[in-house]
C-alpha cells in the first residue's frame, strides 16, 4: 500500500521554492554589489558613498540616520559625517543633483534619479568582471 503523506509532499515542495528563492536572492545581491562596485571604480567613490547613491537613487526622501546606518556601523558615529558625503559625492559626480530636503533628509529626483541609476549600472562587459573578482 503506497500512500504518500500530503504534509510531507507540501514540506518538499516548500522547501524546494525556499531554494529557489536564496537562488534568486543571492543573485540579486550579487548584481548589487556589481553595481556599488562600478560606482566605486568609476566615480572613485568609497563604498560608503556607493551605498548612499544606491539608497538615494530610490526616489524617496532619506534621513540623516537612516543614511549613517549604510555606511557607519559605529553608533558613536556623528550625524554630521552624512552631510560630509554627501559634500564629496556632490563633488565627485556633480552631474547628479543631491537635493536637501530642510528638516527631512536628502532626496534625488527627477532627471538626477535617471542619472544616478544610470550611473549604478556597469557595462555588461563590466558586470562580468566585476563577477569574477574574488
């Protein structure tokens, strides 16, 4: 009598997707640090100021702390440090406006957000490079 056990086949099924997703997953991670790595290289700029144009170039408003927490690991960190990124972003891609939002944030818009996306993205040549490197 063969009778196979519906949790268990759920259970694999599951598992199986669950797979499938860390496979997309670190896919995913790995073409967002193709991307942070070409802003490095292209743009000289430090991985700290990479991941604040990543985040910036969502299009929405992004406060001081949030931005400290994707390049500062340290909580003694100041909140000043943002500011002075972003003075050295500004001056090191400064085709990409980096609009200060009082009281807010900083936020990048309109043409500068197709801009800095664009910047985000490396050559195909470049992605397949920046994929072997240890």
């Amino acid at each position: 009598m063969n009778m196979e056990n519906p949790y268990l086949m759920e259970n694999i099924k599951l598992r199986q997707r669950v797979d499938e997703l860390e496979a997309e997953l670190e896919h995913l991670k790995e073409s967002v640090d193709a991307g942070i790595e070409w802003l490095c290289i292209r743009w000289n700029l430090t991985r700290g100021q990479a991941k604040i144009i990543k985040a910036l170039s969502t299009g929405h408003i992004m406060s001081r702390e949030r931005l400290l927490t994707l390049f500062h690991r340290n909580e003694n960190t100041e909140i000043r440090n943002v500011d002075s990124q972003i003075k050295r972003i500004r001056k090191k891609m400064p085709d990409i406006n980096i609009r200060t939002v009082y009281g807010l944030g900083y936020i990048i818009e309109g043409a500068d957000l197709r801009k800095a996306r664009e910047a985000m993205t490396p050559p195909q040549d470049t992605i397949a490079y920046l994929e072997a490197r240890p």
